[in-house]
C-alpha cells in the first residue's frame, strides 16, 4: 500500500464511512438495477423519503451515486459501480470468517 498523507487518509475514511449505515447500502443496491426517484426508493427500501434524501446526500456527496431533476422529481443513478466491487469483497471476507467459525465450533463438539 502507498504510504498516504494525513489528508488522503482523512477523505479515504469518509468515503468509507458514508458506507456504514446499512439503508445507504440498500439504497446502492436498489440502485444497481438502474435510476430511481426518491419516491421509488423509499418504496424499494420500506424508508421515509426525508431520511432516503438524508442517506442519498451523504451517497453524493461522497461520489457514490447523481443526481439529476425532473420538475420536482429527483432521479438518482450509481456513478462509481466500484462500490459494489468494494461490497463484495467485504461480503466474501465475511463468508471466510463464518466459514471459520463454523469449524472450529464443529472441533469443539
């Protein structure tokens, strides 16, 4: 790994951090399946559309996802598939470690 700057170090951690709220990481999958609305993705998520707007915000400001407007009608879209790349890798680390604990609680039988 390259050695980073504190202030590269500071703009990786945020980046991460807007993916550690589980609706902002529902609200990237419903979008994986093309633009939404707003209205649409509360729908998808079971979300109130005033905290779906709150968590998309933190998702653009971060880069994640765009926006565009439609009327009164906002239309977002995933601008950095690599989000999902960066998911599934943590969702594989995952399975390794359940995988893990499984046979070493079946050792303990």
């Amino acid at each position: 790994m390259v050695e980073l700057s504190d202030t590269t170090a500071a703009a990786i951690a945020e980046r991460f951090k807007a993916l550690g709220e589980p609706m902002r990481l529902r609200l990237l999958q419903a979008l994986r399946a093309g633009e939404c609305s707003v209205g649409d993705l509360a729908e998808r998520t079971g979300g109130g559309q005033a905290n779906v707007s709150k968590h998309l915000q933190v998702l653009l400001q971060q880069g994640y996802v765009d926006r565009r407007k439609e009327g009164t009608t906002s239309w977002y879209r995933i601008t950095d598939p690599q989000v999902f790349t960066m998911c599934e890798l943590v969702c594989g680390g995952l399975e390794e470690e359940l995988n893990r604990k499984k046979q070493l609680l079946r050792r303990r039988k």
